[in-house]
C-alpha cells in the first residue's frame, strides 16, 4: 500500500515551476496522483487492448513475411502496456486485478478499438490512422510529461510507435496506384477517420479533467491535437488520391471537417449516418461508455489465460 506524503497541490506546482520532475508519490498531491493513474490507465489499457484488436485483423494478412510484421507491432503494442501497468504498480494500484478483473466496459481505450478490424486493408488504415494518432498523444507526453518514470520510459516507445504509423504509410503508398486496393482502402478510411477524429476526446469547451494540463502531464490540450493529427493525416490522404471529409481553412488557420460532426455512427454497417446530421456529445458518451461489439470479446481474450490459471489452481 503507498503511502501519501502531505504534500499539497501547490507544493507539487511548486516544483514543477522548478522544472524538477515528479519521481515519485513522494513528490505527489492526492490531485497529481489520482490524475495520472487516470492518464496511464487509459494510455496502458489502449495499447493492451490494440493487441487483440490487431491480431483479429492480421490473419488476414496477405503472406507469412506480412503477417510477422503485423505481429511485431502485436509485440510492441503489449510492451507498451506492461510500461505503463508498472508505473501504475508503483503508485500503489492492484494492476493484477486492474488487467484480469476489471469488467469490459471498465476499461478505458478509445470507442474505435471496439470496432472490429476485418481486413488486412483495415489493419493498414488503423497504422496510418491509429497509430498516428497514439504517437501524436505519446510524443506531447514524452515532450511535457512531469512524471519523470514515464517521461524516461517513453523514449523506447515514441521510436516504435514510429514504426507503426510507417507501416501504416508505406502499404498506403504500395497499394493506392491500384484502383481495385485504392477503393478498398478508401472503403477503410470512410469510417474509420472520423473514428480516429474522435480518439482524442472531448472538445476542450466541454474536458473534464484539467489537471492533464495544470500538473504537466501533457503540453497540449484535446483540440490541439486533434488539430496536429489532421494535420498529418489528411495531406497524407490527399497526396494519395484518397477523400477524406476535412480540409484546411486559410481564415481561421485551422483544419475543418466537411461533415456533421460529431454524428451517430452505425457499427454494425461500420458507416456514419450523416444523414441524420450532427449529434451532442453528449450523445457520443453514451455510445464510448457502452463501448462497443468488441469489447467483451478482445478482453476476454486479454483475460481467459489468466481465469484458465486460477481455476486450475483452485481445482
């Protein structure tokens, strides 16, 4: 059990104004501490649950030399998790019971990862678009993170979240000068980019959790980089023939989407009813706490091992 040091917010402040890293719960206010168990829960259980979500894709890869890469990612993709689950440990959660006994809908990872990958042209769009969007979330990390274990940690993973994001680009740019792999990759992307505009949460009007950026967990706040993830994404796609609904806007100097936004999203067709226009947020909660048709699925594949062992113990 951790024990709390009487420190309070504006010692911890304090010290950041310093520029002294937080090493510890030592270092800690009750407020600095529960936020970033609440930051690294959510980065561990995305990076654990992308495992089970990627490997249902790439056995629909196309040979064994693309099928290993597909899993290398797997393999870095749970090294991340472990990273972040450690941390956790040391600050006093029961990362046990955290990963084996949570309930699915208790876990905490972007709503896109609920939705199956069914292709290996899926898997591509999710490196481009996915990943780009974890290394865009790691990398503000990596760059302003008070936390100094994780901010020494993340030094291995922003590089191999690189690799991800370039496996995604590379097989973009191999397949786009076909029209048959263009159509389907640009049947990917109609639902899967609005997905990946979603991954970074709430519109800052309506953030919830403002110690991320009081305490330094992070540099920059929701729509900034969602921001910088268009940024990259949508020249990538119009480079290469592909219709994203997005451009930039010279007079306010900030991309824009050319659709309702946010909208109601049917996962089963996996197609956005743009039809029905744009929804609340609010709306969007309900849907993200429901979670998705994957989700029992991918953690009790996370789980099975685990509950397999116990009972067998307990036989």
């Amino acid at each position: 059990m951790v024990m709390l040091a009487p420190l309070s917010d504006a010692a911890v402040l304090e010290r950041i104004k310093e520029r002294r890293l937080i090493e510890g719960v030592e270092h800690m206010s009750l407020t600095y501490l529960e936020g970033m168990k609440r930051i690294l829960t959510v980065s561990a259980d995305t990076e654990m649950v992308s495992a089970p979500a990627y490997f249902h894709a790439a056995r629909h890869a196309p040979n064994i030399n693309t099928f290993g890469s597909a899993i290398a990612i797997i393999q870095d993709e749970l090294g991340h998790a472990h990273i972040a689950y450690r941390l956790l440990r040391d600050l006093g959660v029961d990362t046990e019971a955290l990963v084996y006994e949570r309930e699915p809908r208790k876990w905490k990872y972007p709503y896109a990862f609920d939705v199956p990958l069914d292709s290996w042209y899926e898997l591509i769009v999710a490196n481009a678009f996915y990943d780009r969007a974890g290394y865009i979330l790691l990398s503000d990390v990596y760059n302003s993170t008070t936390f100094g274990p994780w901010k020494r940690a993340l030094i291995k993973v922003d590089k191999e979240e690189t690799f991800h994001l370039r496996h995604g680009e590379q097989w973009l740019r191999k397949l786009a000068p076909d029209p048959v792999e263009h159509e389907r990759l640009q049947q990917a992307m109609n639902w899967m980019f609005l997905l990946t505009v979603e991954w970074f949460g709430l519109p800052d009007s309506l953030k919830q959790h403002t110690e991320q950026l009081d305490f330094g967990f992070k540099g920059k706040s929701n729509d900034q980089l969602r921001q910088q993830w268009l940024s990259t994404a949508v020249p990538l796609c119009k480079e290469l023939g592909f219709d994203v609904p997005a451009h930039y806007d010279d007079a306010t100097q900030l991309w824009v989407l050319d659709c309702p936004f946010p909208m109601q999203f049917d996962e089963k067709a996996k197609r956005w009813l743009i039809e029905d226009g744009a929804i609340s947020w609010d709306d969007v909660l309900v849907r993200w706490k429901h979670r998705g048709p994957k989700n029992d699925e991918f953690v009790e594949t996370i789980q099975r091992g685990h509950k397999q062992l116990t009972q067998l113990l307990n036989a």
